[in-house]
C-alpha cells in the first residue's frame, strides 16, 4: 500500500474549538482521557489529527481543544465515519448537556487570528 505524501503546498490549518463539560462530571470525564482506547488513538492520528491537545478550565467543565491539520472539515468528517469514533462519542455523551448529541458534534471552533512562529 502506497502512503500518500503530506501536502506542502497548503499551510497547515491550526484549529482550537471549545465544549463545556458538565460540572459534576468533570472528574469522570478526565478519568475517562486517562486511558483513551488505542484504536481511538489510531483514528484520529490516520484522519489527519496532528498536534491534538485538549485542555479544561479547572472547575467549570470548560474544554478547549487544539489540533493542526492539512483540512479541518475532511479530518472531522473522516473520523466521524469511523466505528470506534461512534462508539467514543456515545461513550463520552453522558459528560455533556445533552447527552444525545454525541460530544464532537457540538464544537464550537474558535476564529484563529494570531501566531507567533
């Protein structure tokens, strides 16, 4: 199987996004980042999630994601077509407001407008 070269001809897309956690969950949802499943793992690194960090306020469930990538919207829709991406999200739904709408889907993506190389 031939590996498909990284782009260099497209500035790699730097994206930070924000969830909210609920409250009297967040110690459950950090346990639950203790021990990501390696094939969980394995997906993102393959959809295009480079560099992905995820960091929260402490106290008010707050999340902020940060991840770079060649194409943001082809990184999320790949993974979401991915089986153990459904089963994460449903997993990760009951840490959230709703939790019928799987976590990831409830992003919000901050505009990028500084940075300092």
């Amino acid at each position: 199987m031939q590996h498909e070269e990284p782009r260099t001809d497209t500035p790699r897309q730097r994206v930070c996004f924000t969830m909210n956690v609920r409250p009297d969950r967040i110690d459950d949802y950090l346990a639950a980042h203790e021990h990501v499943w390696p094939e969980m793992l394995d997906a993102l690194r393959e959809t295009g999630w480079t560099n992905y960090s995820l960091f929260m306020q402490p106290g008010t469930g707050l999340v902020v994601g940060y991840l770079e990538t060649d194409d943001f919207e082809r990184a999320h829709e790949l993974m979401a077509q991915t089986a153990v991406n459904t089963r994460w999200q449903a997993n990760m739904a009951q840490y959230f407001a709703d939790p019928t709408a799987g976590p990831d889907t409830t992003m919000s993506r901050l505009d990028h407008y500084f940075h300092l190389a």
